[in-house]
C-alpha cells in the first residue's frame, strides 16, 4: 500500500516536475528503443554488408544483403518492439487495474483463449486468410476476443462497475479452463502438429514479413490510444477505487478502458507472436524501479523499454546458437529473471 | 500360501518366456508402423496380431485390432491378444516393464538413420523366424537406392531444401532436414546437396534470414498428412516469393510431394529416394 501511496502523494505535492521528468524519462527510453531497432537489424546468424544492403545499383531481387536485412530481419525487429510496447504497456495496466503486482497480460485468460484458437488452427490445417493475416494469428485473435468477452461478461453486472476481484478469478478459473482443453487438443493431434502447437506456445517473431504487422497494427493502435487517456486515473485507482472515486475518477469507465485496451493489446501481440511470456511482468516492475510508481511516466516507459527488451532478447535468440535459433520466449525470462532479482537485491 | 502360489505362477510364466525366447514369435504386437510394414515386407504379415492406431499400410493391418500408440498404448487389450512379441518404441519403458512382468518379450526401435534401418531389419528377420525373407527385402532396398545412385551420378549436385512442415500459406513454423536421420541420407542419395547438411540435427526450423542466406536451388516440401493438391499448389508456392533471391523461387523449381510414406522409415524408402531424385534431376529420368 505504501508504494502507490507515496507515488500519489508525490505527484500531488509537485505538480510541476512532471513534465520535466516525464520529458528525460520518455528521451532516455526513446533512445534506447530507438538504438535497440537501429542495431539489432544490424546484427545477425549470416554477415551482411550494409552498404550493399542500401545499394539501389543492385537489383532488389539480386541483393542478398537486401533482402536479409529488409526481409529478414526489418520485419523481426519491428514485431519485435510492437509486441514488446503491447505486452509491457498491457502489464502495466493490469497491474493498476487489479491493484495486484502479480498481474500478467496472460493473467485474464486471454492468451490462453488466444492460445486455444492457435492450437485449433494448427491441428486442423486450416488455411483461411483475413488479407495479410494468415489462419493461425487468425484462429488465435478469435480465441483471445472470446476469452475477452466471457471474461467481461462475468465481471460486469448492469449499472454496477466492474468487479475486478471477479475479474481475477474469472481470468485465472479461465486460464486452467482454456489449459485442459488445449492440453486435450494437442493429445488428440498427431506427433508434428503436437509439436508445432508446444513450438507456438514459446513465442516466435519471425513473422515472415511486414504484412502480418500491418494486419494486426490496428488493434495495438487503438489499444495505445486508450492507454493514453488512462495514467492520471490509474494513479488514483491503484490506491483504491473509493479514493480515485472520491478524487472525480469516474471508475467504472475507467476500468472498462483499462481492462479493454489490456486486451485489445494482448490479443494482437500474441495472435503475431505467440505468448511471448515475462515481459508483461518484468518490464512493468524494471521501469517502476528505475522510475518510480506514476502511470503518466511508468506507462510510455514501459512501452518503450518493453519494445527495446524484446528487440534486444530476439537479437540474441536468432544469434546465440546460428544457424538454428532459440525460441525467444525462452530468452526473455533467462534474462529477464536473473536482471529482475538482481535489480530487487539491489534496491532492497 | 498364495504368496507361493503367485511366485510359482511367476516362476512359470518367466519359463514360458525364455521359452518362448528360443523360438520365433508367433503373434506379434507392433506399435511402430515403419516397423509393421517391415514385419510384412519381410514375410512376417501372417503372424501380426495387431497394431498401432497409425497403421494402415500394408492394407492388410485394416483390419486387425489397433491397440494403442506411443503415448497411449492399451496395455490390457495387447496382453489379452496373447502376444509373444511387442514391438515398441525405446522410450516406452512403463509398457516394457509391465510385458516383462507378464513374461512377454519386446522389440525395442529407436529411430535413426538408414544403418539403423537395415539394422532393425535384420534383427527383426532373427526375432520372427525370417531372416531369409529380411535379408533379401534389405538388399532389393539397397539395389534400389543403388540404382537411384546410380542414375544421378556424374550430375550437379543441387543445394535442396527439403521441408518437411510448414504453416499453411506462409512461410513461419518451417521445419526442414537438418544433416542426421534417414530423410538427409536418402537426400544425399537423390543427388541433392542439403542446404543444411552442416547441423548434426534430424530437424532444424530455420529462420527467413538463413532461408535467404542458405540460397536454396531446388525446395522439396514433403507433406505427410495434408497434402498439397490442385489450386492449392499455385498459392503454396506463391508463398515462397516471399524470399525473390532464392535460387529455387527464381527458376520455380520448387516441388510438393504428397503422402505419409514419404517420412516413414520402412520398405518403401526406395520408391521415396526415387521420388526425391525425380524432383532434383527430372532430366535424369526423361
């Protein structure tokens, strides 16, 4: 109780530095984004000549080094930090809006709902397109609207707000639920597609081009937006709902956005990717040490060092064990974890 | 008393067992498919009493009982067949166990590459009473893939890719053939060059950048279970301009082979090398 408190309290006691901290902050992370996603197409299993690779005296489709980098990597990169930014900004609120530090964006059961529709789509062979958006992404945003919806109903009753202890149980009753019948899905598939369905499961960003992000891009800007209208009242609502009641927060509003723009963010980023796990906690926690608890500033922080974090870990996923790469959900929480506890031992 | 009843009854059944050790099978229990389709091959076909839920090729295993497969084998339906073989897979050390406790002798396979292969059909030929009948299909295999050999020497040796699963319609979740197991081997033989013959690994899921950097000349997607026909052949491989630099997706040589035989095992691994070979060096063929 006493880190949000303090945090509220601060923010009400000076006003003013906000802008100037917030300023520093989002520089300091943008830059850090931003060398994330200069460097890292940079870098790979195979040597590539820049200076070849932005060659336009060669032709496209004779530029090995092109093609690696615009082709290859570029995509990587890009799902890369759109998944991090979604998956890190979805923690963050989540974890305001069930005033729990355990919280995930898997926590509500929509990765697991996301999961189920993956797992449908690999066992059947479905090849139904949606435009760029190829079956597989496709069968999983379905799951994870579903999971969204049944979440939502069960936690709302008409003209009251949103129950988020509901909400908690609701999700993680669902998690289990959709858990069973994924594990009864991938018995019944045979030994290959058993095995892609686990492969799914520790996340993967290479997209194979610019054309899935672009499908699912939409979504994660619309969950942006909202996000945008959230940190003041996430401020307030991580005390309590009384009190941000008390303070003019219209709460049940709120929290309706809060948890809508979560989903709408998780549903994209794992329909792309797959559950890429640990961001959506480690991130949240990292930038709330560095920074201090204040949504206005943990939120774009968050964002942006969660899309600099999933660059960086990929980076090492495609290189450390070339030519075959290393799944990069498995990266994220190998370093994720240990830098997580020494950052805790430290500041502790 | 009956604790020396239950030992006599174990003491027993154990003497049946070695017995039964000395002798050639008689009913035989096979959850492997490759190694069912051996068991035909070689002469054995009449002394099979059931297999996998997997099986169905020879025909002839429609309609015996199918007890089971790796994960789920129905211990109770195999020991009241009444078998004296149970052919099973390495990893199945429960259901190894609990034969031995009923006195019932098994087959161990561990998948490998064709060595292993001729191995376990040889030994299979020993345990069933064949090995006259296991000795000739080994060497009518071998003139097969001799011939194959044969046929594709003297010739380039294209850089293939040989796919073995893929998402549908793009081109994420790829597993290829790395440089170890039967499908590299029986590539190697077809006159290819496997673009990634250098990883000691059975199964390699390459990402967009090695696919563009390996330079692929010829791409072989064998699908075992959903096979590639008609419209469909135009948008999977249209999937593969993706990568325009790939030698393969330049000149169109990219060719989808249909059927679960193409990644069993067994006797028809001469047939599939041929079908590898056909696809590589059509001009070998004309």
């Amino acid at each position: 109780m006493t880190g949000p408190s303090s945090a509220v309290v601060r923010v009400d006691a000076a006003p003013q530095p906000i802008r100037l901290r917030l300023t520093f902050t989002l520089l300091g992370y943008g830059a850090l984004a931003l060398l994330a996603c200069l460097v890292a197409p940079l870098v790979g299993s195979t040597p590539i000549s820049v200076s070849r690779a932005f060659d336009r005296s060669v032709p496209f489709a004779d530029n090995i080094d092109a093609q690696i980098f615009f082709l290859a990597r570029m995509p990587r990169v890009l799902a890369g930090a759109v998944v991090g930014a979604a998956l890190a900004s979805a923690g963050v609120v989540l974890q305001a809006l069930l005033r729990n530090p355990l919280a995930t964006p898997f926590t509500l059961g929509i990765s697991a709902g996301a999961a189920l529709g993956a797992m449908l789509a690999i066992s059947a062979g479905a090849a139904v397109a949606l435009g760029p958006i190829s079956s597989v992404p496709l069968a999983s945003l379905a799951g994870a609207f579903l999971a969204t919806a049944l979440v939502y109903a069960l936690a709302t009753r008409p003209g009251r707000p949103m129950s988020t202890a509901v909400l908690l149980l609701a999700g993680v009753t669902l998690n289990s639920f959709f858990s069973a019948l994924i594990l009864f899905v991938q018995y019944m598939a045979d030994f290959a597609e058993a095995y892609r369905t686990v492969r799914w499961l520790m996340g993967d960003l290479d997209v194979g081009g610019f054309g899935p992000i672009a499908g699912i891009l939409p979504l994660v800007l619309v969950a942006f937006a909202l996000f945008a209208t959230l940190p003041s009242s996430l401020n307030l609502l991580s005390v309590g709902a009384d009190i941000a009641a008390t303070r003019g927060v219209d709460v049940a509003r709120t929290e309706r956005r809060a948890f809508l723009s979560a989903a709408l963010a998780t549903s994209a980023a794992v329909a792309l990717a797959g559950p890429i796990g640990f961001i959506g906690i480690v991130v949240p926690h990292l930038v709330r040490l560095m920074t201090g608890a204040d949504h206005r500033v943990v939120l774009p922080a968050s964002a942006l060092f969660g899309a600099a974090f999933l660059v960086g870990c990929d980076l090492v996923a495609r290189t450390v064990l070339a030519p075959v790469e290393m799944p990069v959900g498995i990266v994220t929480a190998m370093i994720g974890g240990p830098f997580f506890l020494w950052l805790l031992v430290r500041k502790a | 008393m009956a604790a020396r009843a239950q030992g006599l009854i174990l003491a027993v059944a154990l003497a049946a067992g070695a017995a039964a050790g000395a002798q050639p099978a008689a009913r035989i229990v096979s959850l492997v498919p490759a190694l069912t389709e051996m068991l035909f091959a070689i002469g054995a076909g009449p002394q099979v009493a059931a297999v996998s839920n997997y099986d169905d090729f020879p025909p002839e295993v429609k309609t015996l009982p199918h007890v089971g497969a790796l994960l789920d084998p129905d211990v109770e339906r195999i020991l009241a067949l009444r078998p004296d073989l149970v052919i099973t897979y390495k990893s199945q050390d429960a259901l190894e166990a609990q034969l031995a406790g009923a006195g019932i002798k098994t087959f161990s396979y561990r998948h490998g590459n064709l060595d292993a292969l001729f191995r376990t059909m040889h030994d299979l030929g020993a345990a069933t009473g064949h090995p006259a009948g296991a000795a000739g299909k080994a060497e009518e295999i071998r003139q097969q893939l001799e011939a194959v050999r044969a046929r594709v020497a003297g010739r380039g040796r294209p850089r293939v890719l040989l796919v073995f699963g893929r998402e549908p319609q793009t081109l994420r979740q790829l597993y290829v053939s790395g440089g170890a197991g039967f499908l590299h081997e029986m590539l190697d033989i077809a006159g290819g060059t496997n673009v990634f013959g250098d990883v000691r690994r059975e199964s390699v899921q390459p990402s967009q950048e090695t696919l563009l950097a390996r330079a692929p000349d010829v791409i072989l997607e064998v699908r075992a279970t959903r096979p590639v026909l008609g419209t469909e052949v135009g948008r999977e491989r249209a999937v593969w301009s993706a990568l325009p630099s790939v030698p393969a997706v330049r000149t169109g040589r990219i060719h989808f082979l249909n059927g679960d035989h193409l990644v069993v095992p067994g006797p028809r691994i001469g047939a599939v090398t041929e079908a590898f070979a056909r696809a590589i060096h059509p001009e070998a063929f004309q």
